[in-house]
C-alpha cells in the first residue's frame, strides 16, 4: 500500500482570540484529528483585556491547505486571529539604516551564518556609508538621501514599494535616524520594529553618551520596540541593560551600548521571525 502523508512538516500555530472556556482543548482537537504531533506550547490570558494568546509547535505529514481546513472550524468558532507557518521559514526582511553600521552588521552576519530565521532583500539607507558593509555580505544596497520634506516623502513611499516588491514581511529600523511619518507607521503597524538606546535617566539630543558619562549614569542599554506614530513608545519587544561604573567614558559607554543596541534588536529580530511575539494593545506577549 502506497503512504499518500505528505512528508512531515515542522509547523508553528499562532492564535489570538477573546478568552473563554474550551480554546484549548479544541484546538488540540483538531490539530490531534489533522494528524498531528504538538512539541511545543505555549499559552497566555491577559487579565487586563480579556484575551487568550497561544504558540503551538507541530509535526505533521499533512499539506498547508489541509491543514489549514482542518483548523478553520475552531477558528471560527472562537473568532481566532490565527497564523500558520514552517518553523524555520526564513522572513522576508527589508532593513532600514543611515550611518551607524553596528546593528546592521550583526543582522547581515547573523543572517550569513544561519543564525537568524530572516532572508533581506535590501539595505535602504539615507546615506551611502554603509555601502561596502552591504557588498561585504553580498546583499543589494540603495542609497536616497532624504534632506527636505520632499525627498523624505519619496523615500518612504520607495519604503513602501520595496515592501510590494518583494513581499516584505518586517521593517527593521536599523539605527536609522529619520522619524517615520505617521501615514507610514499606519502602514507598517505590526511588523516594523526599531532600536533605541536606553538610559536612566534619558538624554536627548546630540552625544547621548557624553551626557550620560557627564551624569555619572550606572545603567545603560536598549529597547526595541515596535514602530508607532507615537515617537519610541510603541510596544516592546525586549530590552537589555548593563552595569557601568566611573571609569569608563562616553567611547567606552558608546562600544558598550552599541553591543546592547545590536544583541537587543537581534534578538526582537529572531523572536518576530519565530512567530514568537503577540500584540497585546500596546504591549507585546513573548512566548520565548
């Protein structure tokens, strides 16, 4: 007798629904009934609005759209918002930057080594400094200068038609150091997520880090978040600090927070792409 199972497929479930009795047990229902093996799940109800989050793992030998009418009826009926994709699936990524190399590097190398589930298309960058690093790791760059409203309005709508043009899944603000304009977060809300360094207490403006050295600040670190018309408030993805004492100054500060701006904005990087963070009003669930 021929096997007519197509091959085993290693599945990630993502799910978000109104928290009621029963989510879990049907789901595993049918995923059981679909033939189907979970080897991983995780689940969440937020008491603050009401709703259920849930992260399944699944091998199963059955195609997506087989799957995927399998777990339509419990959908349905629980009016889920639901997601099916292959672990390891690597994401389609476009990456923003300006001049500041450290976070797009350890994307690019992360991305070269395996380490990182994404596939980037292209650099778009406002200026042309981080040209070579992009034709280092053999990875197309685009340079558009933005210096008037004008231009700044061509460069997002370029934004947006990259994103079209090879069906972007994430916007990665790589240190990019233009606010986006509120029409466009609109556009990318969900699935743009930016870097910014983090100090207590907070310095604006130029030289962040000599001011800080100036004030004799202990902590510092990053937060990546994602993207909101509301400037660096949108909700977190991670964050990361580090001691440091009076004897390092603004250089050393500067090496320590860049190394804290690039393992954070990986690692939200890796956890959008593992299908891994959740929206929950304006904080994010993160079933690590």
């Amino acid at each position: 007798m021929t096997d007519e199972r197509d091959p085993e497929t290693h599945w990630t479930l993502t799910l978000v629904c109104e928290d009621r009795p029963g989510i879990v047990h049907a789901i595993s229902g049918a995923v059981v009934d679909a033939g189907g093996n979970i080897t991983e799940s995780q689940q969440f109800s937020s008491h603050d609005t009401g709703t259920f989050f849930m992260r399944l793992q699944v091998v199963a030998g059955i195609g997506r759209e087989a799957f995927e009418a399998a777990l339509a009826p419990v959908a349905e009926r629980y009016g889920m918002d639901w997601k099916l994709d292959v672990v390891g699936r690597p994401l389609r990524t476009l990456v923003l930057a300006s001049k500041a190399a450290h976070c797009v590097n350890d994307l690019l190398f992360r991305q070269r080594a395996g380490q990182l589930p994404v596939e980037i298309p292209l650099i778009l960058a406002n200026h042309p400094d981080l040209a070579g690093l992009a034709a280092f790791y053999g990875v197309p760059f685009e340079h558009r200068a933005v210096v008037d409203a004008d231009s700044k309005t061509a460069f997002e709508r370029r934004i947006l038609d990259l994103v079209d043009e090879h069906d972007v899944e994430l916007v990665v603000l790589a240190r990019y150091m233009q606010i986006l304009s509120p029409e466009l977060c609109d556009a990318l809300g969900g699935r743009a997520i930016n870097i910014h360094h983090s100090f207590l207490p907070g310095f604006k403006g130029a030289n962040p880090y000599r001011q800080a050295h100036a004030r004799g600040v202990k902590l510092i670190g990053a937060t990546a978040h994602f993207v909101t018309s509301d400037l660096d408030e949108g909700p977190i993805i991670e964050q990361n600090v580090v001691r440091v004492d009076h004897t390092q100054g603004p250089a050393d500060l500067m090496a320590i927070g860049q190394d804290e701006e690039s393992r954070t904005l990986t690692q939200a990087v890796r956890w959008f792409a593992e299908d891994r963070v959740l929206l929950d009003g304006a904080r994010t669930i993160v079933f690590r």
